[in-house]
C-alpha cells in the first residue's frame, strides 16, 4: 500500500521520500509562503546591508587603485590647462587685448574651448581636451565595485570619507560635491562635444548661451531659480574660502617628505588659486541677484558675463586681472597635483569610514609617508 503524507506535516528537504511524493494543495501553499518570507527577509538584508555601504563607504577597492591614479592624474592636467586659459582670458580682457572671435571677453571655459579650437590644428587639440575632461569626470564620479561578491556597481564610492566626521558631513564632502563637479564636467564634455565635428570658422556661432539669467526674472518660477542659483553660489564661494584660509587640504598633498621649497610652494599655490575661485563664485552669485533687479548682460557663458561686470571701471579692470593671476596660479596648482597629490583621496585622520567592513575583506588602511612627523 502506497504511502501517504498526513497533510499537516510539510515536505523536508531532509526527507528525500517525503520530497517524493505527491504534494497536496496544502503543502504547495505553505512552500509559497515561505519562499515569499524568505524572499522579502533576503531583501531587506541586502537592502540594509547595501545602505550601511552607502552611508560608511570603504571607498575605492585596492585593485582599482591604479585606474583610479591615472585618471585623477591625467585629469588634473586637462582641469589646469581650462583654468590657466581662463586666467589668461581674464587678464586679457581686463586688459583690453582683443581675443579673436567670440573668445574675447569670454573667460569661462566655453570660451577657452572656443579659443582652442581656433588654432589652425584646433580638432586635435579639443579631442585631446575632451579626453582629458572625460578623466577628470569620471575621476569625480568612480565607477568600481560595490561589493566584491556581487555583481552590483555605484557611482561614487565616497573615497576619502572619514571615520572621524559625521555621516552627513562625509556625504556632503564625498559624495554629494564629487557627483556636483561630475555633472559640471559632464556638461563642459557636451559642449566640447558639439564643437569638435563644426568647421573652425563656424565654431563661434556655437557661443549661444540664450538670454539666461536675463529672462528668468520674467517669471515666478524663475526668480526662484536665480534666487537657488545665487545661494549655490555664495556656498561654493563659502567653501573655497575655507580653502583658501585653513589646511584642511594640506593632507592631500604628498609634500612634507619633500623640500621645503616644493612643500611651501604648493601650499602658496593652493591658497591664492582657492581665493581666485571664491572671487569667481562671488560674481556669478552677484550676476544671479542682480539679475533678479534688473537686465542684465548675456553676450557670453555666466562665469564670463559675471567677470565682465568688473569692466566698466578702472578698479574693476584691477580686480579682474587680479583674479585673472588667481586663476593662472590655480591652474598651475592643478597640474602640480597630478605629481604631488595622493591618488585616491586619503581620509583627512588616515581613517576610512567603513574601515571595519575593510578589515573583514582583508584590506588595509592608509599608511602615508607624510603620516610621520618630517
């Protein structure tokens, strides 16, 4: 006589027997609601677990690092160059040296990517730009592994997050301002983008930056718009001010195992490039305000339509070439760090945020030279 399971029991996959014979309605009911349980208790799991990683990232994985190095290196230098132009368009136009085309008075970096591309071999030299802004872009916004069993990606790793900050202030330092600069570069590789197929005598025409901020005034909407803008942009300013005040960022450099003249030298740079890029914020933030009251210029992109408010005034042309020379130093600043600064982002205590899970996956934390006492 064949063998029946009382149906109160459930199959075992300890049972192979029991696992062999018919299943009732019942049993195939109860099989669902655990898998359905099981399921949900799996995605919460990974769920939480992912959300730790977010909020204490472990940043970049060891067998990324190199990648890592060399897209910040070769990125730095493209990110030099743009701000060296810019400079030297700034000094220019607060020297009334008339640049050819729709560069002249145009210190931003469309007008230093017009400005390339008017050289007689102008294509290559924008390829080559578009590759080195695309390092840089993809620096701020890396793509590696979010965990080392899994399959899945993030964009950003939070490299440098610390274990003595906040969660917060580790998000708005490493991630939230790496994937803002991301998306800025991304929008300078689109416009470099459109200019590289036009021929060089057309590629002024591609300076056609519409009637913002001047139109936005004309609406609720947009006020409120400005009003965002202007606010971002007195943060930003904020921010390169404290830059350009303190030393919080003296611990990316790999400079006190060096002379003294490379060590002061790079701090000396530092300091006046990030008090150029304040003055730069500054006037975008008043170009939004005052937009708000009145109309206001919109020839050229918004970095150069704020600069170029310094013009009408001999003590505005001063300013101006002044800041001008602040960029040029932040330019050279930039190139110097593709030698001098540590590639990826060290923790400013040397202490990653997730520094635990990294223990478990068997890495280590940072030893730096400059850890020492010099």
């Amino acid at each position: 006589m064949p063998r029946v399971r009382n149906p109160i029991d459930s199959p075992s996959i300890d049972d192979p027997l029991a696992l062999s014979l018919p299943m009732t309605p019942l049993d195939a009911s109860r099989l669902r609601s655990s898998d359905s349980r099981a399921g949900h208790s799996g995605f919460r799991h990974s769920f939480e677990e992912r959300w730790a990683r977010f909020v204490h990232p472990t940043g970049v994985k060891s067998k990324h690092k190199k990648i890592v190095t060399w897209l910040g290196r070769i990125g730095f230098v493209a990110k030099g160059v743009v701000y060296g132009l810019v400079g030297g368009m700034t000094c220019a136009s607060a020297s009334k040296l008339r640049l050819p085309g729709k560069a002249n008075e145009n210190e931003s970096p469309q007008g230093a990517f017009i400005f390339i591309g008017g050289f007689p071999i102008g294509t290559p030299l924008l390829i080559i730009t578009f590759i080195g802004v695309l390092f840089y872009s993809v620096w701020r916004f890396i793509i590696s592994h979010y965990f080392n069993l899994h399959n899945s990606w993030e964009a950003i790793t939070g490299q440098g997050s610390d274990a003595q900050f906040s969660a917060k202030k580790n998000f708005f330092r490493y991630r939230l301002s790496p994937f803002v600069s991301a998306c800025v570069y991304a929008g300078y590789l689109y416009y470099i983008a459109k200019l590289i197929p036009i021929v060089q005598d057309d590629r002024d025409e591609e300076d056609s930056p519409g009637c913002f901020p001047a139109c936005w005034r004309d609406t609720a909407l947009g006020r409120a718009g400005l009003v965002a803008i202007g606010v971002a942009f007195c943060i930003a300013t904020l921010t390169q001010l404290i830059n350009a005040f303190t030393a919080n960022w003296h611990g990316d450099l790999r400079v006190r195992h060096m002379s003294k003249i490379e060590m002061y030298g790079m701090y000396t740079l530092g300091h006046v490039g990030f008090f150029a890029r304040a003055g730069v914020f500054l006037f975008v933030a008043v170009l939004m305000f005052k937009a708000l009251a009145e109309p206001v210029d919109s020839t050229h992109s918004t970095v150069a339509n704020a600069l170029n408010l310094l013009l009408p005034t001999k003590a505005g042309q001063v300013l101006m070439f002044i800041v001008g020379l602040g960029l040029v130093v932040f330019g050279l600043f930039a190139i110097l760090n593709a030698v001098y600064k540590y590639f990826p982002t060290p923790p400013p205590s040397r202490l990653h945020d997730g520094r635990e899970e990294e223990e478990e996956e068997g890495a280590t934390t940072f030893s730096l030279p400059h850890s020492q006492p010099a």
